[in-house]
C-alpha cells in the first residue's frame, strides 16, 4: 500500500501545494522560482515522457523516488 511519505511531492503538488502546481493531467510540476521538484504518480509509466513534452524547453527538474529509477 502506497503512503504519502512514498512519493511525497506528488502528494504535495496535488493538495496542499496544489496553488502552486503547474502541469496538465497527472504529471505536475512547481514553478521554477518555487521549488525545482516534480510529480506523477509511482504507477505512472509516462510520467518522464509527459514532463519532457510539458516542462518549459531548458528547465531542469529533481524527482524524489523509493525506487530505482531506469535512465533512458
């Protein structure tokens, strides 16, 4: 069972932080003068993808993860 310390900033970009969220569908992002984190849920396989087509052409972002993350 997935806990909110499991995938912490998705959470907080889709409640308490949801004001300052940024992204379409599923994959959210904060502003850049905000916070350098962005979000999808575990499950979500597309996540990097739909951030790359989303995210503003040169940002760079961190991802928190309780798992290993596959390097393209």
């Amino acid at each position: 069972m997935e806990t909110l310390l499991d995938n912490p900033v998705y959470h907080a970009l889709t409640s308490g932080d949801n004001s300052l969220s940024h992204g379409e569908n599923v994959v959210k992002y904060f502003d850049e003068s905000v916070s350098p984190f962005a979000g999808f849920p575990i499950d979500y396989k597309s996540g990097f993808d739909d951030l790359y087509n989303e995210l503003p052409p040169g940002r760079r972002i961190l991802y928190a993860s309780i798992n290993e993350i596959d390097v393209p």
